[in-house]
C-alpha cells in the first residue's frame, strides 16, 4: 500500500487518482476527505470512518475458501463493540445482539472473485473509490458495521445478528448462508451487497455449475491421426450446451481447458459451465441434458455437479419488502424489483422472507477497474438505518 500524496490538513484536496492509506485518525490521507456536497459535521465524520473501513477491507486478499485475513479484520474492528461475536462450524463470524431467534438477519459476504496474485490498492479519483472488491464486497461489510455499530451504541439492535459469511463467490457454494440459516433460523433476513443501491434485488437467481471432463488415449496428430481427440469431442460438448438457452435462462461455457501441444492428440480436456434461472424448470432440464452427454469410444465423459444454487421468490406483499420499498420512497431511490444471485438465495430457498440491498452506486464489479460512488454512501446507509429500525419497531 502506498503512502498518500495528498493531505487533508495543510493543504488543498486534489482531484487526480491518489492511492489511500488507512489510518483511522482522521489527519491522515485523502480516504478522510467528504464526498461532494456532504456539509453535516457528523454526517461527514461518519462518512469518513466508513470510507476508511472500507479501503482497509479492500485491500485485505479473501478469496473465496481464504477469507480467514478478513474475518481476522473484522474482529479486530468489533472487539470492544456490544453485542457476542463466535466463529461457526463453517468459518462465518456471527454478530448477534439478543436472546432467541434474530427478528432480523444481515449477512455480508467477505470473500472476493480476485485471487492472491491479484494487487489489491484502492485510488480515489474525484468522488470515487476505485480498486478490486472495492464495492463486492468491502462497501457492504463496512457499511452493516457502522449502522449497527450506531444501533448498538443507543440500545436498539436487539433482535439483529449479523453473519459475516464465507463463501459466497463462485465455487462457494453459498456454504456460509446456507449454514447461518440453518443455526440462527431468522424470521427474515436481508444480505448486503456492495452494489446495486438503485434496485432491490427480490427473486433469487439459481444456477446449476459443472465440470465436464472428457478423457482418452491421446497419440500423435499424424501417426494416430484415426484416434479421437478429447479437445475436439470437448468443443461439439461445449457447443451442445450453449446450444439451447434463453434470454432468462442462459448458459455460459467459462473456462475451457486441456491438450499438451499442438500435435499432440489431447488426452484429457475440462470446461467448466453454469446456467442460470429464476425458476427450477430450466435448470432441471440442463441437469438431465449433463447427465445425458455421450462421446465415441474409446473417449469417456464425466460430470462434477459444482454447485446448485437454489432458486426462490419473495412475495410481494411480504412485510420486509413492504418495509424496504416505503424507506426508498422516503428516500427518493428508485422502487424497481430485480432478481440476483446472493447470500439471499440460501433464505428464500428454506422459506424466510429475504432480499438483497445495495449500498453503493458503482461500476466495474468483478474486474479490477471496479468503482463505488462516494456521495451514494450515505444514502445508502440510510436505506439499511431505516429499514432496520422500523423492521425492530
């Protein structure tokens, strides 16, 4: 991490991209400085430590079955705070205030798509966050820690937990929600996302993901030139299941791999393949199109069921949501109801009313040119103050 180039105090606030520090004094780097427009003293002073926190998650490496540095951070930033914190058998911290079942679940998952290699610094440029994970998801896990940090301070989180989870990404598997419904069994839960604060995301997005492997005896690409290549009955497979999707149910081939050399017959090639849907008919029928994949002998074709998240609906006139869309309007954000794929999914799926919010306006997710919009940040913590409060009330 570098130093910053630009102080708060002494000097003017420039305007160019600037690496930021994480020094939570509030002397230090440009990660202190208030987004655009913001005058309230308080409000920009909170604003400031979310900031902060943010950029010191950020840049903490979790990729998805490593997310141990993290969860370290957190509890470092909890220590002191009310409510009990414990570890689960899966690696989730869980936040809880209050006996029994929590009236309300938060989740914010601490893992990332970015693996280790991959350098994690955070620039601001103009009223915006730039880096990897930036938004997904260090905007939403700073942001649950300051608004329930200020309901704790005043006596009124009784009745939230807080799971933050493991394993959301990729080949995650949603382990982390899965197994915080479960244990805490919640009458409602929403999970935090970095992004999307113009959208509520009401309908869970599932997805069947698989690794077809074809193998055989490989040989030389002209001596054994009358055997089978398993790259090439890998390509008609691939070409198969991205044959037949559709706009709300797509296929996606997104890794492909295999073969020793150019003129080498490959003995062995692998993809990986996903489809998505809000609704379970599709999917079934993509597991009964793997299940039924067939090459010439003497190749041999296999399938590794990944990963099946489940799909599921929030009623519309669910209580929750009723909550969540009156906060909006109050709040001048937009009442437009999408479908995604988060910690949600894991909830909806056993029956508990549950949807995802983001916190942020932003770009870019998944890649490393990923950017939040500082001045979204506090209405975006707002929405979660609100709907927390009146969800309690």
């Amino acid at each position: 991490m570098g130093a910053c180039a630009l102080r708060i105090r002494g000097g003017s606030i420039g305007t160019k991209a600037t690496s930021l520090g994480t020094d939570r004094s509030g002397h230090g780097c440009l990660a202190h400085a208030l987004p655009v427009g913001m005058s309230n003293p308080h409000q920009g002073s909170r604003t400031r430590g979310l900031v902060d926190d943010i950029v010191e998650v950020a840049e903490i490496s979790a990729p998805t079955f490593s997310e141990e540095a993290r969860l370290a951070w957190v509890e470092s930033r909890l220590a002191g705070l009310p409510g009990s914190r414990r570890r689960d058998t899966v690696g989730n911290l869980i936040w809880s205030f209050g006996n029994g079942r929590p009236e309300i679940l938060l989740t914010a998952h601490l893992d990332t798509v970015f693996g280790e290699d991959v350098p994690l610094t955070v620039t601001r440029a103009d009223s915006r966050l730039r880096g990897p994970g930036v938004g997904d998801n260090a905007a939403a896990i700073a942001t649950v820690i300051g608004v329930v940090e200020d309901l704790a301070a005043g006596g009124e989180a009784d009745g939230i937990a807080v799971a933050f989870t493991v394993g959301e990404e990729g080949l995650g598997n949603l382990r982390g929600a899965h197994a915080a419904c479960d244990a805490l069994k919640p009458m409602a839960m929403i999970a935090l996302e970095g992004h999307g604060l113009d959208e509520v995301f009401v309908d869970a997005i599932g997805s069947v993901r698989a690794r077809v492997v074809v193998r055989g005896p490989g040989g030389h690409s002209w001596v054994d030139r009358d055997l089978p290549s398993a790259v090439h009955a890998m390509l008609v497979l691939g070409s198969e299941l991205i044959a037949g999707p559709t706009p709300l149910a797509p296929v996606n081939v997104g890794v492909v791999s295999g073969g020793r050399s150019v003129n080498a017959l490959a003995d062995e090639a692998w993809l990986l393949v996903e489809r998505r849907s809000v609704d379970e008919e599709p999917l079934a029928t993509f597991v009964e199109q793997l299940g039924g994949l067939a090459v010439e002998s003497p190749l041999t074709v296999s399938v590794e069921d990944l990963v099946r998240r489940p799909c599921g609906r929030l009623p519309r006139d669910a209580a929750l949501l009723q909550t969540v869309r009156e906060v909006r309007r109050e709040l001048g954000l937009p009442d437009v109801l999408v479908p995604a794929s988060t910690d949600a999914n894991a909830a909806l799926a056993r029956g508990i009313p549950a949807l995802a919010l983001g916190v942020a306006r932003g770009s870019g997710m998944h890649t490393v040119a990923e950017q939040i919009e500082l001045d979204s940040l506090e209405l975006g913590r707002r929405q979660l103050e609100l709907v927390l409060r009146r969800s309690l009330g």
